[in-house]
C-alpha cells in the first residue's frame, strides 16, 4: 500500500531510501538539502540510523546530537565525491502542492474579479432553505438559511446584501481557496454569520465576569501577557472545546465591531486593491516605507482610496529626536560649533540652539521616519482594525466547520445549535 504522507513506501523513493542506509553504514558526511516552510535548505551531517516504517532518518551533524528528520521533506542528498541522489517521491509531491497552492491563489483572484466564477467545491457544498425575517443590533433585515449535505446535516442562517452574495459566501467557504485571496469578496457581500456573533456576544460576557474588574489587554501587551490571559481564561472554561473560536483573545478582548460602516468602507473601494490591503495590513507595516507587493502604482491607488497617507516631513526638531549619537555629532560638524558632549540630549539641545534652514534640511535628510502610513477603515482606530482582521476570519473558518468538514467541537457544536 503506497501511503501520500509515507514517502518511503512509494516505490519512487526507493533509491532515495537505499542511499541513506548505504551512508548509515558509511557514516561519512554528506549533504542534506531540505525542504522547510516555503523555502529548502543545505546542511552537512552522517546518517545515523534510518527508520523508514516511520518516515525518519536520524542525523548528526558537526558538535550536535543525532537529530531525527521526516525523509519526506529531504529532497536531495550528495556525498563528497558531488555524487547527487534525488528523493523523487518527495520532489513530486512538492511540486503537486506548489501547483496546488498556485491554482488556489489563480482561483482566489478570478473570484475577485468574476461574480460569477466559483471554485470547485469540496464538500458538496450546502443547499439553500429559505429567508427568516429578524433584525442586527435592532435593524430589521432578512436572513438566509442553508442546509448542509452531509451525513448529520446541520443548518446555518446567515446575513447578507442579497441571497445572490449569500449563497455565493456560502459556495466560497466549500471552497479549497484561502480566506485571506478572497476576503475582500465576503466584505462586499456583507456576509455575516450572526450565530458567531450571538455566541462570541456570550463568550465576552463570561470573560467579562471572569476578570471580575480587571481591564482586557491593552493593544500593546507583551507576549507574555497575551500567554497568561489565555491561559487563565482556559483555566476557567473558555477553551476552543467549549466555546470554539469565540474564545480566542481576539474575541473575547478585542473592541466591538461596527458592521455598517465597515461594509460602506469595503463598497467603495476596487475589490482586488482592497483585498489586497486586508492581507498587506499587518500591525508591523502600519508605518512603512515600502511594503513587499505594493509597488508605486498600488501605493498611489492606496493613498487615492484613503487605504494610506503620506507622512508628514518631520521637523528639525522631531528629526533629532530619532538620532543616534553618531548622527547628532555629523550635524554638529556641519553646524561648525565645535560643541562635544556624550550624552545625546545634551547634543540635541545644543543643536536647538543654532538651528538654521540648511542644518534642519540636513537633519530631516538623517532622520530615522517612515515615508508612509496605513490607515484603518473610517471610524475606526488602527488597533480595532487588526482584532478585525483575526476575529472575522475565526468567524468564517467557524463556519466553514460547523457546515462542511464537523471540526466543531462537540460542546462547542451544541452551543451553535442552540443558536440556530
């Protein structure tokens, strides 16, 4: 039986397999190259033992510890004498993965740009069953009901602009395309799973009874913090196994959203230069110079959709205040005062002294500043926005779930039933 994640039962691998248990008995150095995340890698090291039943070979490479290694992610090895062996099973099996990933993304942009285009689903996707009358934070509006198809179908109602953009969010989601290529298409749809947002409504209460006082975490909490909030929260019963993706610090701490006008914001921008700002918007590039994908063209379209702005040129003053020393003590020589100090404060005070227009302009030219700067939706502040990004996303892959692949939880599962 050939297993897709045993690479060395198919029968591809079997050079690749007798060539590390020739250089186990060997016990030369070879070289390794690997695959890991996106990107492979190069190393030296002796094949110790290999395993192949588990898909493992044990290394040691130079001043280290024998190091077990899955052989499906090698892809080649090569021996002193530059004598190569290929793992070819490997090899494939990357370059289906890469194909895939590549027909994913192609599809996630003809999505975005054709209404009418749906990927292939996966699932067999839901049926429609129906419109329900009811009302969002006291707005009447009109719900759509689908029924899955699976064994124990369960039922989802969900908002949106039209039943057209209703069922085409709910086609998505059967769908093998990332949320991330397509999430600009469920914004302009208005897609909304108000069961996610009853429950998440609960889950914030109890985690508001829970810190009994205490405040949610500021945007800027360490990674530590983060740490002991979750787990205190997992210590009290809001865990994924209970609560599903509700419980997530996103959820449970993160500011409360305004739908409407997030909606109105995503209406009036193209959907491909606005999806593309939703997966570019990270909290890390909020200020920038350059962001990897956004050329100059984009970053006009940006600035002209009201996505980014340009910052202002610091002052003379501001611009001191972003030097390291080495930096002062160029703009003193160019002033030509002779001043000498070894504390940078001292040195911009006495750069306050003796500005003039050619030495700001110097400073401006020395300082450290970003060029440019996202902007979040109107109405909205920038850390509001990234809890955004996370907790509708945990929101559609809620979903997705709960209708398609019974992920969910049990408990977690009851609890959405009780909110269907």
């Amino acid at each position: 039986m050939i297993h897709p994640y045993l690479i060395p039962s198919h029968p591809d691998a079997k050079d690749f397999v007798a060539a590390l248990e020739h250089y186990a008995k060997d016990g030369s150095m070879i070289q390794f190259e690997r695959l890991s995340g996106m990107e492979t890698y190069t190393f030296s090291g002796s094949v110790v033992s290999v395993i192949p039943g588990e898909d493992r070979v044990l290394v040691r490479r130079e001043g280290r510890e024998p190091q077990s290694y899955w052989i499906r992610y090698f892809f080649r090895i090569a021996d002193c004498e530059g004598k190569t062996t290929e793992n070819k099973a490997a090899l494939a099996r990357h370059r289906e993965a890469q194909d895939r990933r590549e027909t994913r993304a192609a599809d996630g942009q003809r999505v975005l740009v054709d209404h009418s285009f749906i990927p292939n689903t996966h699932y067999e996707t839901s049926a429609f069953a129906g419109k329900v009358a009811g009302s969002i934070n006291g707005r009447a509006c009109e719900f759509f009901a689908f029924k899955s198809k699976n064994d124990k179908p369960v039922l989802s109602v969900v908002y949106a602009k039209d039943e057209a953009a209703a069922t085409r969010g709910m086609l998505l989601l059967d769908t093998e395309v990332s949320t991330w290529d397509v999430f600009a298409s469920y914004l302009q749809a208005h897609f909304i799973w108000p069961a996610w947002l009853n429950l998440r409504e609960q889950a914030r209460a109890h985690a508001t009874e829970l810190r009994a006082g205490a405040s949610v975490l500021l945007p800027e909490a360490d990674g530590w913090q983060r740490t002991d909030r979750v787990a205190f929260y997992k210590d009290h019963g809001l865990t994924w196994e209970d609560w599903g993706a509700t419980a997530s610090l996103y959820s449970l701490e993160g500011a409360e959203l305004d739908f409407e006008s997030l909606f109105a914001f995503a209406d009036r921008v193209p959907v491909s230069l606005l999806n593309l700002y939703l997966i570019v918007a990270f909290d890390s590039v909020q200020f920038f110079d350059q962001i990897e994908r956004v050329d100059a063209d984009l970053l006009r379209q940006f600035i002209h959709h009201g996505l980014a702005v340009a910052q202002p040129l610091p002052t003379g003053n501001e611009a001191i205040e972003t030097m390291a020393i080495a930096k002062l003590r160029e703009l003193v020589k160019i002033a030509g005062t002779g001043f000498k100090a070894k504390s940078g404060s001292e040195i911009r005070d006495h750069l306050k002294t003796c500005w003039s227009p050619m030495l700001e302009c110097e400073a401006v030219r020395r300082a450290h500043f970003k060029k440019y700067q996202l902007l979040p939706p109107p109405g909205w502040d920038w850390d509001q926005f990234q809890f955004f990004r996370a907790d509708y996303r945990n929101m559609l892959d809620a979903l997705h779930q709960w209708m398609f692949n019974g992920m969910v939880p049990l408990k977690a599962s009851e609890r959405f039933s009780a909110m269907v």
